[in-house]
C-alpha cells in the first residue's frame, strides 16, 4: 500500500506548540480544520473576544488537507428532496447563505494574497453526466427548483432517443453529449450544465496562510495549539492529557470525528491526464447508493479522480487496494486511458443524519456550539458557518437556518 498522499499538503508550513498548562479564554475552539479556521477569522473580525484554538493533530490534517480540492456552494442532497422535507423558502435561504459563503471565500484570498488558490473550473458550467432516465428526472425536477431560486443557467443535453421535453431541455446526437463529457463511455444519455461557480481549490493552504494573516493582524487576541486532544467536556470546560481550557464558549469544529455525525471514508486520486484545462465532470451512473458517484476535474495538469466513499473509515490494506482498482476501472471506462497515479489518498467526512451541516447552540450545553458535519460537501459550507457563528456570538440575530435545525 501506497502511504496515503494528497497533493494538498505539500506546502511548507508553521508548526504550533501543543499546550501544556491551563488556560482560559473568552472562547474556545476544538478542531483547526477550515471550519475551525474560519470560525477562528470571523471571530476575530467580527467580535473583540479572545480566543484559543485546539487541534489533536497538525492544522489542517483531517479532511481540509484530504479532499478533492473542489470549491462549490453546493449541498450534497438533490433539491427537490430537501424542499419536499423544509419547504421552499429555507431551502433557497440555504443556497443564498452558501452563494455568501462562496463569495466570502473568494474574499478573504484577496486580502491575504492568495488570490491563485481560486482556480475557476471554467468550463461554462459542466455539471452532472447520467446514465439513466431515474436520475435524469430528478435532475430535471431539481433545475425547475433552482430556476425558481433564480440559479437561472440549468441546461440538459440528452440524447435524441430519450423522450423527455421541458424547459432548458436540449435533444441532441448521443455524440454530442460524449465529446461534451469527454468520454469514451457510450452509456451516458444526458448532461447537466449548470451556472453554479467551481473552482479549485487548496483548502489546506488557505488555512495555514489565513493564519498566518491573523498572526500579523491580532498578535494578541488568539493562541493556537498543535498535538492537544480534547477527551472530554464538562459543562464550559475543555479536558486533554495535561490540563484543562475553560471559556464561556466552545466552539466544536471536529467534522466526523464527534458522535453527533456518523463518519465514512472517502477516497481520491490524482495524476496528470489529456483532459482539456479547467475541465470538471460529475458521473452519476444511476441511483443505487452502491455504486460510486465519480467526481473529475483537471487544472493545472492534475487530474483528480473523486470517488468512493465508505460508511467504515477504518483503512485496511485490502480495502485501499481494491479501491483504488476501482478508480483505475473508472478512468479506463470512462477516459480509455490506463493511469499511474502520483497521489492516493483518503479522508474523513462527518455525515450528518439529515446530511446537512449543524452550525449552532446546543440545546442542553450552552456553552457549546457546533460548526460541523462536512456531509461531502465542506469548503464553503465551513466559511458561511464560522461567519454565521460570529455574528451570532456577536449579539445579532439571524434568521433561523436550514443548518441550524438540529437536535442536540
Ligand atoms: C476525500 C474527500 C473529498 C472531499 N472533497 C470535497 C470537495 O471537493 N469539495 C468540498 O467542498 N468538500 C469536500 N470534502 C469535504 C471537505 O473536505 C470538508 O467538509 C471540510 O474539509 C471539513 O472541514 P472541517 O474543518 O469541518 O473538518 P476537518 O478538516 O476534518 O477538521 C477537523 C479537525 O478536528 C480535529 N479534531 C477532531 N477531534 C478532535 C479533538 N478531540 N481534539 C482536538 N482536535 C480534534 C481533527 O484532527 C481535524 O483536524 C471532501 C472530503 C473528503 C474526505
């Protein structure tokens, strides 16, 4: 087995101390993931409050150093299901507080200079390749909600022989839908294309920098500390292995790793391919759970093969193996290629029963906040979440969320 690898990680990076004594704090923040990195930024930007923020690792060495490195404001659950369960007017909120988020991600590079690490996928919006009608329907359902959401560029490309009309519906030569994919796979039958931003993106980098950018801002207001576990809470306080942290506030940032979200494995793979630059395609082959949804995108010479997730995080040797076996199955079916990958690796991603982020109070502890629960979607999700936090903690009221109707 190959040592599990992203392409991410391969940055120089500070070190932080790990803590060794007591401390107290205005709040305090477990996990220094994006989530915990974000909420760390708009705390400081928003409020006065003093902070430390604990990672049991090194910053950025659970999934925002081990995704696909694929930015998008996007919930991993089709619409049409979310609004037949909320309603229309929360979910639309949703999408509206994750286009912020979006936006904000792409602020906050430019302030701290890291503009480069927003690499648009511009490939006029190439979305989702399907191979049945099944999925192709609720596709379809969900681009009329969208539309409505005024998420107005929400075409379908679909084979001529397929017997389906409706608005932004175009029937096409099998042919075309093929060289748009870029496949050689002749299953697939339709194509979404939809006017959602993407990116790529290093999720890992934009952590380390932006804290680098809050050491020189607020030399004084924050503390943060490397290879310290939290092994328990009580009340306001904080417990590791040689003390404790106690702050009014504690903000729990650990994605899958708390029990309030179930976690499962993902795993990913790069290598460089003939893909065209800025190229990303989703493929949904149909609608059983079982069979790997696949996630492609090629920048900057490295294509990253997305793919299998696993409700057993534990890796085995055998596992690893076969998995990536089945990436290699995909880029031959799909591309005809057969490729030697120069990075494989996994994460973690914390599944929410619902499949939607918790970002808020608990309702029995409040001291306790959660912002977690990447549910395979995570990187702008985390910035709108740790701004959403903020400002709560700052004394504003907000509207209640779609993320924030959980049971504690
Ligand atoms: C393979 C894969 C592909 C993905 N692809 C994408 C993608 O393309 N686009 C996208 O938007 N999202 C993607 N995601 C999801 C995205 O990476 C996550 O949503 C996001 O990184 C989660 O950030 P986080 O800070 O919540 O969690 P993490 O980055 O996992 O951070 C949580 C941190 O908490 C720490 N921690 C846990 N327990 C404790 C404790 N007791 N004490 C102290 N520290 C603790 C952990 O060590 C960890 O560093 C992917 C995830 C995976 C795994």
């Amino acid at each position: 087995m190959d040592t599990p690898r992203s392409p991410w990680q391969e940055i120089a990076t500070t070190a932080w101390p790990s803590l060794k004594k007591d401390l107290q704090s205005d709040v305090a923040i477990v996990g220094g993931g994006i989530s915990g990195i974000a909420t760390l930024f708009y705390l400081l930007t928003l409020t006065d409050k003093q902070i430390v923020l604990v990672e049991r690792g090194k910053i950025g060495c659970g999934a925002t150093g081990n995704n696909a490195g694929f930015a998008w404001a996007h919930i991993e659950r089709p619409v049409s299901e979310l609004v037949e369960e909320f309603g229309f007017e929360p979910v639309k909120e949703a999408f509206l507080e994750l286009d912020h988020g979006w936006d904000e991600y792409i602020r906050i590079h430019k302030l701290i200079g890291l503009e480069n690490n927003v690499e648009p996928l511009d490939n006029s919006g190439l979305g989702f390749g399907f191979t049945d009608t099944a999925t192709l329907e609720r596709s379809l359902q969900d681009g009329a909600l969208f539309r409505k959401m005024g998420r107005k560029k929400w075409e379908f490309f679909i084979s001529e022989e397929i017997e389906m009309e409706g608005e932004g519906i175009h029937r096409v030569p099998r042919e075309v839908i093929l060289e748009k994919l870029q496949t050689k796979d002749p299953s697939y039958i339709g194509l979404l294309y939809d006017s959602v931003d993407r990116a790529r993106t290093n999720s890992y980098l934009f952590c380390h920098r932006l804290l680098q950018y809050l050491k020189n801002r607020f030399p004084d207001r924050f503390e943060v500390y490397e290879q310290t576990e939290i092994t328990q809470i009580e009340k306001n306080t904080l417990k590791f292995s040689s003390g404790t942290i106690t702050a009014d506030v504690l903000v729990i940032c650990t994605n899958g790793y708390s029990k309030k979200a179930a976690p499962r494995a993902a795993y990913a793979a790069a290598c460089s391919t003939s893909l065209p630059n800025d190229y990303s395609a989703a493929f949904i082959t149909h609608q059983d759970p079982s069979v790997p949804y696949w996630h492609v995108t090629n920048c900057d010479s490295l294509t990253i093969f997305a793919g299998p997730e696993y409700a057993n995080p534990a890796l085995d040797l055998d596992e690893w193996n076969k998995t990536f076996a089945l990436i290699t199955q995909f880029t031959q079916r799909t591309y005809h290629f057969n490729p030697t990958f120069q990075y494989q690796w996994y994460g973690i991603m914390g599944y929410t029963p619902t499949g939607l982020r918790w970002v808020g109070q608990d309702r029995q502890n409040p001291h306790i906040w959660y912002n977690l629960g990447c549910n395979g979607i995570g990187i702008v999700h985390a910035v709108a979440s740790g701004e959403r936090i903020a400002r709560l903690l700052n004394g504003e009221t907000l509207k209640p969320s779609l993320f924030s109707q959980f049971q504690s």
